[in-house]
C-alpha cells in the first residue's frame, strides 16, 4: 500500500491536482495508515493540501482538514488554484457551519472556509471565537459508540485553575440529540460540583454533578464551559475562544475579606466576545458593581446567579476589572 500511495501523489501531481480530498487510509493497522498518508503528502509535493474522509481520530492530525459528509465536498477542475474542499453550509449563522467549525478547533483540524465566506464580518466573528485552537487536542468521549463521534472533551490549565471544555455535535438534521453527560468520564470528582456556561448561546446554566441532560438541535453543536465550585464569586467563562485560553490571564484572585474579584489580562483584546467576561454568584452574594484602572468604563449586567462583565474597546492596553460583592443576610 505504500508504494501504491506514492504512485497516486505523483500521477495527481502530474495532472495539476494540488487539492486532494476523500482519502481514506487502509483500515486496521493505525502506524501502516500514518506511514501511507506521509507518504502520500510528500508525493503530491510542497504546499500540496490534503483532506480526509472521516479518518480515525488516530490519524486525523496529518490531514489539512476532514470531510464529515459527501455535502461538505467541492471537487474543482485540475486548473482551478482554490481549494476544492471547503464547508457548504450556505447561511453565515447556519449552525450545521458552526458545528463543523467546533469540531474541527477541538481536534486541531484544518478550518476549511468557504469562498463565498471569506470576507463576510459574521464569519470572520465566529472564527475568532474557535482561534487559537488550543495546545492540546479534544478527547472524543463517545469514540466507539458513534461515527463520527459527537461528544468532544477538553481540559485546558489557566492561571485560575483547571477548566473543561465540552462540546456534543449533532451531526444529523433529521431530529434533536438528547444526551447525559456522564461527568465521571471527564475525570470530575464524584459528587463535586462544577459551573456550566453555554459558550455558543452565551448562557450561564447554573451547576452540575455527576450528570448533566442536555438536547442539542438538529445540525447543531453545543460547547460548555465546566469549573469546579469554589464556594464564592468566581470567573465561570471568558468569551473569546473555545479553548478557554484566550486571552490570557495574568491574575484571577479572589479577596475574602473585601469581598472583590479582580482579573487582570496578559495581552489586549481586540474583539467584543474576549472583553466579555462572565461571573458565577452563589448565594448568599450579591454584585454591587465593577470597576477598571484601565481606561475605558466597565459595564456589566446581573443575570440571576451569574454577572457578565464587558471591559471597553481598548485593543492597545491589557485591561483589568475588579468586581465587588456584598453577603445577603
């Protein structure tokens, strides 16, 4: 199979073919599918892209980008010098172009845009929303219960402590996808309990242990942001990239005594989604306000056991805010 996958890249090559999609790896043996899919890319040459059709996870890293459906294929003529791969979806908010941008950050793969998307604002919103993927790649949960997998799991480490990403895909349009989400399998403690913040739909859903139900709409993907509870005022999300690591942050402290919370970043930020910060509040605290030393005015807003904090345009300065809490008798 080797010398066959040599053979290939180079007649394609030869025809003009710089995009190659749908290659499947012979199944079985992970290492020979590596060796046949390296070889195969040093056949088509340098800057050669390559795409596959929903590979084993195990080797999906080699790929430019995966093809999780016959719709999401655009196969151009030899000349043609765009990429003959891209995502279909055809309405910017379409969640079916959402979903594939979530499962594809999570696994490091290739984010395959369309044309026709390129320079559109909302598309260019929802990438910085997935960008920078994160150092580390999603575990799938449900790997030998469906294919393509739906559930993705992932544990990044920030300055605050540990935090867990999940996102479940509905890879069908037919029908809702109702799933538990048995936490046990993300390593979290038996009986411990964890903030849950909807990233997609910006949504604070309160706490969970053991097991959470949630229903993810036909042709969607829902992404939540899990944190253990700590008992006081804590940061439940930062709204910039899915891996929860952007922007980082320099300081996250909580003050016991004057009941403040501050967090300070390491870098600028240059979108709407990274100056949005959201705060979980547990009884028996209240907010009371926030405030910045950074120039601009702080907003923020209490939305029931949660606050979302917003910090001004300010894309040159890293900026801070420090949040203040009262105990309700």
């Amino acid at each position: 199979p080797l010398d066959a996958f040599r053979r290939l890249g180079a007649q394609l090559r030869e025809a003009g073919f710089s995009v190659v999609a749908g290659l499947r790896p012979p199944g079985g043996d992970v290492a020979k599918s590596r060796r046949c899919i390296a070889a195969f890319r040093e056949s088509l040459g340098p800057g050669a892209k390559l795409y596959g059709a929903t590979p084993s996870l195990l080797v999906a890293s080699l790929f430019d980008g995966v093809i999780t459906s016959a719709a999401d294929a655009r196969f151009l003529s030899p000349q043609s010098t765009r990429h003959s791969v891209y995502f279909a979806a055809t309405g910017v908010d379409d969640p079916a172009f959402r979903a594939r941008l979530t499962s594809a950050a999570l696994m490091n793969c290739g984010l395959l845009i369309p044309l026709a998307r390129a320079g559109d604002p909302a598309t260019a919103a929802l990438l910085a929303r997935v960008l920078p993927s994160s150092a580390n790649t999603a575990r799938p949960i449900d790997l030998f219960g469906a294919q393509p997998p739906r559930a993705f799991h992932l544990r990044t480490k920030t300055i605050d402590g540990d935090t867990n990403v999940t996102a479940v895909v509905n890879w069908t349009s037919a029908a809702p996808l109702p799933m538990t989400l048995p936490l046990a399998r993300f390593g979290f403690a038996p009986g411990a309990f964890y903030t849950v913040y909807d990233f997609w739909r910006q949504q604070y859903l309160g706490t969970a242990a053991d097991t959470l139900d949630i229903n993810v709409l036909p042709g969607d993907a829902t992404v939540l942001v899990f944190r253990p509870v700590l008992g006081h005022p804590m940061l439940a999300s930062t709204g910039a990239n899915l891996a929860q690591d952007s922007p980082a942050l320099r300081r996250v402290e909580w003050d016991p005594v004057a009941r403040t919370l501050t967090v300070e970043l390491a870098e600028a930020t240059t979108t709407e989604a990274a100056r949005r910060f959201t705060i979980a509040v547990p009884a028996p605290y209240r907010m009371l306000g926030a405030a910045s030393t950074s120039p601009g005015e702080v907003t923020w807003q209490v939305n029931g056991a949660s606050a979302t904090i917003t910090l001004p345009d300010n894309p040159s300065t890293p900026q801070n805010f420090t949040a203040r809490f009262t105990v309700d008798p």
